[in-house]
C-alpha cells in the first residue's frame, strides 16, 4: 500500500493536547447544495491546545472550545468575552496561512 499523501500530522498532538498549531484547509466546492459549507468557498481551521476557528468560505467565523464542548455546540465567535481572544486566533490563522507550506 501506498502511504497518504502529505505531511503527517502524529506530530502536532501529544497526550496533553495538541502541542503546536494545527490548521487545515477543504478548497471550495462545486456542483454542491448551497448548504454545504464549502459551497461558499474556501474554509481554514486553526486548532491549537484548547480552541479551534473556523473560517467559513463566507468568511464568518466560529470558535469553540474543544475541550469544554467537543460537539461544537456553543459558536463563541458572537460572544463579546471572546472578542480578543478571536481576534488574535484570526491574525494567528493569517499569519500561519501566508507560511510556506
């Protein structure tokens, strides 16, 4: 058998938790229902030690606490509480994006 194409990701975790950011990409897609999330374009996720966002293809965002809520079940992006922390995962993402893969 063949291996998986690109870099694996045993190293980004550790017992404890993820030890150092994660993020992922899924390239938009077409000829999809509009409900789908990739309909509306690109999405990115930045999953560090305890929070993940996601960048929708629409450029909205949400943030969860995966450890609190590993459902997903309360978005903290429209929480004013989170603002900050928001913001700096964003700039985060942005700056791990423009990276050399």
């Amino acid at each position: 058998a063949e291996p998986l194409p690109g870099t694996s990701l045993v190293g980004a975790w550790s017992e404890a938790g993820v030890s150092r950011p994660v993020i992922a990409e899924v390239t938009r897609a077409k000829n999809i229902p509009s409900h789908y999330p990739t309909a509306r374009g690109n999405m990115f996720t930045l999953l560090d030690d305890r929070w993940q966002l996601i960048q929708n293809g629409d450029d909205s965002l949400e943030l969860y606490d995966y450890r609190a809520d590993s459902l997903q079940d309360d978005n903290l992006a429209k929480s004013d509480s989170a603002a900050a922390l928001l913001a700096a995962l964003r700039q985060r993402l942005q700056d791990l994006l423009r990276q050399p893969r």
